[in-house]
C-alpha cells in the first residue's frame, strides 16, 4: 500500500460523502482509519476504499461500530 496515496484518496472521498475521518494507522500492509457520519454514507466510503486508488489493492475491509 502507499500510504500517502491511500490516505490522500481516503481524504477526497470522505469530504465529497461530508464524513468525519481520523487515520490511526498506516503502513505498506494496512490501513486503519475512523469513519463517522450516515450510515448509507460510511457504506459508499467503504465502497470507494474497496475499488481504491490506482496504486493500493484492497483486499479486505474490516469494519465495526464504535
């Protein structure tokens, strides 16, 4: 993954759905970010992550409610 692009990426989508994002971690394997906002929204986001930038495949989301 590069995280720069990823996060970047991440960024973008989460403005244009008005979501709250925090990244809590990232590195060449994983990602790990705190979505907050209307559900059907935070779906699309995970939807937007699942096709992903150019450059970083996402193989596996893993999501839960805080």
């Amino acid at each position: 993954m590069v995280c720069d692009s990823f996060i970047e990426f991440a960024q973008h989508r989460a403005r244009r759905l008005d979501l709250a994002i925090e990244l809590e971690s990232c590195d060449a394997l994983s990602a790990t970010l705190a979505v907050k906002g209307q559900g059907d929204l935070v779906d699309a986001f995970e939807m937007a992550c699942s096709l992903g930038p150019y450059d970083c495949i996402i193989l596996d989301i893993e999501r839960s409610t805080l």
